[in-house]
C-alpha cells in the first residue's frame, strides 16, 4: 500500500486584496500581531490563516517511509512561504517523493492530508473563544473564519488545491486531525509499543495540544487541550515581543533565555499559565482583547529588531521558558502517575524546544523519550501518511522501527554534483580526494570552517551531518566567527556539537539520554571539558548536542573520528548549512552559492575537497 502524505494550505488571489496572508508574513511587529486588518484576526484570537506554513511532504510504502522533505528546500522560500506572504504547496516536495518511489501520482492509493475542518469544527473554535472576546471581536472573528473556512480550510478547496498541485484528484482523500498527525508521527517512528504521546503547539483546529496512549497500531487519546490554552501561541507572541520573527524565531528566545533570570518576571508568567488539578493547565487572558496592554504593562515596551537586546529581554525569555518547563512537566507528572506509563514521545513546534526535552530527560519521569525530528508542521506529512496506512492495516508497527536517522531528502551523484561546481569554476577550485572526511578532519583541526555536504538531506529542521557547517569546538572565538562572518545571525545564539555516540557520556551528564541522535536535548557539559569545548558550551554550561553513531552516518562518524584522532576530541562544532534566513541548502548549486557568499574556508562536497580561488 504506497501513501502520500502532505501538509500546507494556500491561499492564492481567492481573497480580497489578492489573497495576502497576514500571519505568514514573518516580519510583522508586535501591534502588527494584535491588529484586525485585511481579513486576519489578533494571533491571540487565533487566526485561521495563519495555517498552511512549512508545507512537505512523504511517501509511505507498506508502513515504510521512503521519502520526505520540506518544500522550503526546493523553493529557497523559507517555511514555504512567497514573497506576498502566501503559503505554497508542497509541489516540488511531493514530486521528489513521488520520483524517489519510482511512481506516478496515479499509483498512490491513498493520499493523507494534516489537518480535518469541518463546518461544525469552526462552530465549535468560535463557541471556544467567545467567552473571551468582546461583541465587536467575537464578530470580525466569526467573519473572518467563516471567509477562510470557504476559501482555503473547506474540503472542497482543499481537493481543488491538490488537483491544481499534481493535476488530478485522489481517488481515496482522507484528511487527520491537526493533532493526531503530530502524535503518530512520533510514536510510529519511536518504534515503541506502548508509549505516552504528547503534542505541543500553537493551533491545530481546535486544540494546542493532545495526551495520548500509543499501543500497537492504535493510539488512544486521553485527553485535548482546547483553545484559548496555548503554549505555543503564548511563546510566539512572547516571541515577537521580545523583537524576533513571528514564525520560527522561537528558538532564538531559547537560546536568549540562557542570559536571564526567571526571578524578576515569575509571577507575572504564574498569571498568564494557570496550573490547575489533574495535570491541566490554561492560560485564559491569551484570547482577550486586553492582552497586548497586559504585556506591555507588565513586561514593558516591546523590542524593535535593530533594538540592542538588554537584561530585561533575557529576564523575559528566561521567564517564559520557566513557564514552559512548569506546565508541561505538571501534565507529563500527572500522566505519569496515573498510566504507569514509563516511554514517552513528543511532537508539535513547542517538541522542538530542546531545553525542555532536556528538562523533561532529567526530571527522571521516564525510562525513555522519543522526540519527532521533524516535530514542526513539516513532520505532520509524515504522521498523516503513517495514521492513515496503520487505521487502514490495523497492524502494529515494527519493533526494530525507530528512527535512528532522517537522511531522507534528496541526494546527488559526482556529475550532478561537478555540474554546479562548473558554473562556479571561475570562482572555486577543488580536487578529488580519496578521504575526503581526512582532508575535511585536518581542514578543522587547523581552525578552518568547512561546509560538509553529503548523501541525502535530513528531514526536519537540523542539520545532522549532510547538510553542516563544520568547525572546531576547541577555539573560543569560533562561536562568533561563525555567528558574525558565516551565518550572519546574532552573537547570543548557540552552537551543537555532533559527538561520537560512544564518547558522549564522558564529555556530557546523559541523564535520562542514552542518546541524543537529533540534535533535540540539551545536556550539561561536564565540568572538566567546558573550558576545552567552549565553542559549544552555552553561556549556562549546556550543549544542543548530536549524538553520531557509525550506523546511522559512517561518513560523518570517521569525520568526526578523524577529528578526535589529530586533536584528542571526539567532538565537531554543527551548525546547518545557510545563512541568516534561508532554508538550509539541499542540492549542490544551494552548496556552492552559500559557501561563496561567506567566510566559509573549504568543502567537502561528495569527494571534491573544494576552496575558492584567491
């Protein structure tokens, strides 16, 4: 059975002012994200327009994933989103899925898509959020909902969107729930037969957030946390306060929470998320119209982008993440107790903070934790192509099934790849060279930066050793190098390392890790290597790190082996393979462009040791 999993929406010019999507735009500030305009909603009302980013998508045969990827990486649209701000379909991702499986759209049997609005669903959002919105938000809400149910949400626009994609319809079209695609794109890859399932994130179609019961092919639900309760949606208004992009910027108010103290806004956040019995929580002020002069009353101003950033913001996101830990570990320590349940798994935007997987890993609640790789929307292609093979099979996944690698992007071959170095050949010169993770590994030891491009492309929004820029973690003055001369991105921000699996515990406190192969923990650096690896040592004495092992990459392994063997460490500096808002680089012409547009010294691009010319 060969299904084809999706995520996105688009919008087109169906709408009135050709269709712009407010909430798409990326750089909106924070009276931007609290304004009633062009047909959009406050983000604290939760706009239905701000559906449809990140779009992807997967093929699934016989309960294996063959192919998936973001269609981002085709495009070079970060999230997949146009220059007017519109969310694009997955068009070129689904052709490169479609071609890996060695099949034509006709073949598939059935195609999944992430997310299920019915008519009565949008009732049920708006009687949801009525309570807290005035007479005169509650209508414009309404209105703007029910435009965009009819020309984006609606299952016939949906199948008039896929047809304009690939050119026909599907002749078995069955759309998931926004929440249960999170939740089995985590257990069905967490290769476990029993687990606990938690999603986290900003909105599906009614909920921000599902506790679930994985056994065998079924998961069970065990309870929904219904709008306006939102981490999500509060960490991204957080977020955008603190002066950083409305979408995908979160991560930057993990890494800025490092710098600050809970202490000085600890009860404000104890105001917004309310614990409550039974492992609930809420967060009621989110959706009122007094929100944004709440925030701005207790937190002060908001940042500009160009602002310096002070010790109040670091303050602010220190707080926020605080909440964070507090509410989620409250509801995992009730499920906990009451399933007996000692495996875990995680999906959704809020999965990809790392700092709270790697609170949840140390809080000793369970044995273990599987996080989703891909646990933004992009993942959700994923999980609706697996909930809807294993509904329609009713057979248990695998128990050798988990994800223990995500190369499941594209790949190129040595023609492929000297095509793209010949367009640049005025500008580069390279070699063959028989070890090219030798050559690469010396480059590193002599503190030289060095993009690694290889095999296929990681699914999710790490790079893992395919698509990486590599460096030394030894140097103290790495980290800015990079921040400032190669990915042009602001100094505060950390980088991981990629360890050899087998060395991981001696440089780092596994606690509740026996390992860390997506990059999606934080652990502490051991007191004795902090000064020795400061280059990825956070200001907190935490590390993102990457665990390789020689079966999931052995090329990257005997990189990162070499390493250890010229400089006694068994540990690269990791950071994607981009630049400052861009996807990170998927075919080799992406490789070379990026390489030649920053301080990056050399490359290591299939066997080509690669320099530019001086």
């Amino acid at each position: 059975m060969i299904v084809l999993g999706y995520t996105g929406f688009t919008r087109d010019s169906r709408l009135p002012g050709g269709g712009r999507s407010l909430f798409a735009k990326t750089d909106l500030g924070f009276d931007g994200i609290f304004s009633f305009r062009d047909g959009e909603v406050p983000f604290s009302m939760f706009p239905l327009g701000y559906l449809g980013h990140d779009a992807s998508a997967a093929i699934v045969v016989d309960g294996e994933v063959l192919a998936c990827a973001a269609e981002e990486r085709f495009t070079r649209a970060k999230h997949a989103l146009n220059l007017a701000g519109n969310t694009l379909l997955p068009v070129n991702a689904v052709a490169y899925c479609l071609d890996t499986a060695g099949i034509t759209i006709d073949e598939v049997d059935m195609v999944a898509h992430y997310c299920d609005f019915q008519l009565p669903l949008i009732a049920k959002r708006l009687e949801l959020l009525r309570p807290f919105l005035s007479d005169g938000a509650a209508g414009k809400v309404e209105e703007s909902y029910m435009q965009l149910y009819r020309t984006m949400l609606c299952r016939s626009a949906v199948l008039e969107q896929f047809e304009r994609m690939v050119g026909t319809r599907p002749d078995v079209f069955i759309p998931v729930r926004h929440h249960d695609s999170h939740a089995a794109s985590a257990y069905y890859a967490s290769g476990f037969d029993e687990a606990l399932i938690l999603t986290l994130d900003g909105t599906g179609e009614l909920e921000s957030s599902i506790l679930a019961v994985g056994e065998g092919s079924n998961i069970r639900e065990l309870r929904r946390v219904f709008l306006p309760t939102s981490l999500g949606a509060l960490y991204l208004i957080v977020t955008v306060f603190l002066g950083f992009r409305s979408l995908g910027d979160e991560y930057k108010v993990m890494g800025l929470a490092a710098y600050g103290d809970p202490c000085r806004y600890r009860d404000f956040f104890e105001s917004i998320v309310h614990l409550e019995s039974e492992g609930r929580y809420s967060t009621p002020l989110l959706a009122q119209d007094t929100f944004k002069d709440l925030i701005i009353g207790e937190l002060g101003p908001p940042r500009r982008p160009d602002d310096q950033i002070e010790d109040r913001h670091a303050d602010v996101a220190a707080a926020l993440q605080e909440a964070l830990y507090r509410a989620v570990l409250h509801s995992l320590t009730h499920a906990r107790s009451t399933t007996g349940i000692t495996r875990l798994c995680l999906a959704g935007g809020v999965a990809l903070n790392c700092s709270l997987n790697g609170v949840i890993a140390r809080s000793g609640l369970f044995d273990d934790i599987f996080v989703q790789p891909a646990a933004s929307d992009e993942g959700c292609s994923v999980g609706a192509a697996l909930n809807a093979y294993y509904q329609k099979n009713n057979r248990s996944p695998a128990h050798d099934s988990r994800w223990n690698q995500v190369y499941l992007g594209p790949e190129y071959d040595e023609g492929e790849i000297l095509v793209s170095l010949h367009l640049y050949r005025e500008r580069i010169q390279w070699e063959i060279v028989d070890n090219i993770e030798q050559t690469v590994a010396i480059e590193l030891a002599r503190g030289k930066v060095a993009g690694w491009f290889q095999g296929r492309m990681e699914f999710g929004p790490r790079a893992l050793g395919n698509r990486s820029i590599l460096a030394d973690p030894r140097d103290d003055g790495m980290k800015d190098r990079i921040n400032e001369k190669v990915k042009r991105r602001e100094p505060f921000r950390p980088f991981a390392p990629s360890v050899l699996e087998e060395d991981a515990q001696e440089y780092f406190d596994m606690q509740g890790l026996s390992s860390s192969p997506f990059m999606l923990f934080t652990a502490p650096v051991k007191d004795a290597y902090r000064a020795k690896i400061p280059a990825v040592t956070h200001v907190d004495g935490s590390a993102r790190l990457q665990t390789v092992s020689r079966s999931a990459n052995p090329l990257y392994w005997e990189l990162i082996y070499e390493f250890k063997r010229l400089t006694g460490v068994p540990l690269v500096l990791n950071t994607s393979f981009n630049v400052r808002n861009e996807p990170i680089v998927c075919s080799p012409e992406d490789a070379v462009r990026c390489f030649l547009s920053t301080d990056i010294d050399c490359m290591g691009i299939g066997r080509f040791f690669v320099k530019k010319r001086v």
